[in-house]
C-alpha cells in the first residue's frame, strides 16, 4: 500500500489559519495509526478487478483519484483530524482484500474510522474483514445500493461481497439493502436475501419517504447496535446525478434520502467503517458522479466527527 497522500488532492491556500481551512490543507498522511489523534481516514482501494470479473466496465481504479480532486476543495468548519492512508493498488483481488483487510483493521483498532474510496464494490468484502478483525464482531451492514451483492460466483466479483461476508461472520451477518432495483437483480437473488435474512427496501419503497423518514428507517434497521458498516455504492443514484458508475440507475433514490441516511447514521457516532464506492472517471460527465460521491463523504465525517467529539 501506498502510505503517502495522493497527489490527486487538489484545492487552494488563501491563507494559514483556521479561517480558510479545505480538507487539501487539512488532510495529512496517515502512516502510522496507532500514534495519531483520533480522526477520519480515507482510504483508496483502486479495482477494476470485481468489475473485469462481473463482466463490467473498468475505470473504477480511477475513482479513489477522482474522489479525492472534489473533495479537496470542500472547506472544513471544525478542527478535527483528517487523514489521507494512501491507496491499495489492485492487480490481484485476493491480495486486494488481504492489504485492504490489513489497512481497516490497523485503522479501526486506533480508533480511526476508515473511509473505503473506490472502486468496485468488491471492497465491502475486505473492509469489513478487516472491521470484523479489528472489533471482534460483525458491524451492521447498511448498503444503499441498486443491487443486492449477494451473487454465488466461483471468484470473488463486484458482485459478491456480502455472501462473502455472510459466509465469514456466519450467525453475525445482520445486513440491510436499500434502495434496491427490483429489475436489476433476480429472483436468485432476491431468494439468496431472504435465506439471509437481509432486510430489502426497494428504490420505490424508499423514494416513497420523506428524507425524515428514511433516515428513521435506517436508524430502525441498526437499532442500538455498537457498530455500524455505511457502505454506498454510487449507483443508487440515478444517472443523471451519477453517470459515471457501470451500472447506472434509471430511477434511483433521490439523492435527498440518501444524504439524510447517511446523516443520520453518522450523528450516532456508531460508524466503524464506511466505503463509497463504483465510481467510474472514464464513464462521467463533468466530473459528475465524482463530485457527489465527495459531497456525501465530506458529510458523513464532519457530522462523524461531530458526534464522537
């Protein structure tokens, strides 16, 4: 892994105080956990593998890059830690899940909370491993996607990561999927979700809430449980707000809901592990998708960062 910040960080200095702070003059190289203050940490874990697997369009790996040149310019309003851990360049997926398992587990037990920047969606797999490892328990599961990612493949893809954290937490597994494409996943799916026991909240159950209640939903799913795994993949969004993904939503859930969610998720202060992810630079528009993503990551640290104090 890659411990230096990404050069891809881009924003401005106006000036050296507080006063003018952007997360490009506040996030700092993370190369040793254990020896700093409590902060967020982003993580990039560059795949095109799980998409290459699934038969899918690549130009994920690019995704951690083009994240983090938004995200730079999004001015910070507190005087939290933010951290850059570098970026696990991926050839081989199996070493992928290995050093990206390595990462969030060293992050998680310092306290940090690591947030996964892809990428395939084939993160979520070696993310939570390494949450799992760390805490000695299975963090509850909130996936805000299109598709279920409970497929039976012969090779981990994009495609499999939750079976795969079923089959590694066993009886621990508590995973809830919303806003779900009922057409884009099939009934193999839908019966792998129900043998489960996953909960399934379709795109037009959720869009059919008001950004208050969504978020009380999510908060139902975890109920009062210690930790919590975020994981976002970008394509619950409809296509006009996030083209650049391989598997881009015609209807979608309004972005609105989503924010709520993962705001809500966040001020519990619960978080352990977040990814936002299948965020594909050779498929956007203008940077589109990109820039979404970041919005979303910039409010679930600070409002993290809020909560945990």
């Amino acid at each position: 892994m890659n411990t230096e910040p990404s050069d891809s960080w881009a924003g401005r200095v106006d000036g050296d105080n507080p006063e003018h702070a952007l997360w490009y003059t506040t996030v700092r190289p993370l190369t040793a956990p254990e020896g700093a203050s409590r902060g967020v940490a982003t993580l990039g874990f560059a795949s095109d593998e799980g998409n290459r697997r699934n038969h899918g369009p690549e130009g994920t790996a690019l995704g951690p890059d083009a994240i983090r040149g938004v995200l730079g310019w999004f001015a910070v309003h507190d005087e939290h830690p933010r951290y850059d851990a570098g970026t696990i360049e991926v050839n081989d997926l199996e070493r992928g899940h290995d050093a990206l398992s390595d990462a969030v587990e060293a992050l998680t037990r310092a306290g940090h909370l690591p947030i996964v920047l892809g990428g395939g969606h084939e993160a979520g797999f070696g993310s939570h491993r390494g949450a799992y490892r760390a805490l000695g328990a299975s963090p509850a599961i909130i996936n805000l996607d299109a598709h279920l990612d409970l497929r039976d493949a012969d090779q981990p893809t994009n495609g499999t990561p939750f079976r795969q954290v079923a089959e590694l937490v066993g009886e621990e597994f508590t995973y809830s999927v919303l806003g779900v494409s009922k057409p884009n996943n099939t009934h193999f799916l839908f019966n792998a979700a129900r043998d489960f026991g996953v909960t399934v909240t379709t795109d037009d159950e959720l869009n059919a809430l008001t950004p208050e209640q969504a978020a009380n939903h999510a908060l139902q799913l975890v109920g009062d449980v210690e930790h919590i795994h975020l994981t976002v993949d970008i394509d619950v969004l409809s296509e006009a707000l996030a083209p650049g993904t391989g598997s881009p939503a015609s209807v979608g859930v309004s972005l609105a809901n989503v924010r709520a969610i993962c705001a809500a998720l966040a001020a519990t202060g619960r978080l352990t592990l977040v990814d936002v992810v299948e965020v594909n630079p050779r498929l956007d528009l203008n940077n589109r998708t990109a820039r979404v993503a970041a919005r979303l990551i910039h409010e679930i640290a600070e409002t993290h960062l809020k909560a945990v104090g």
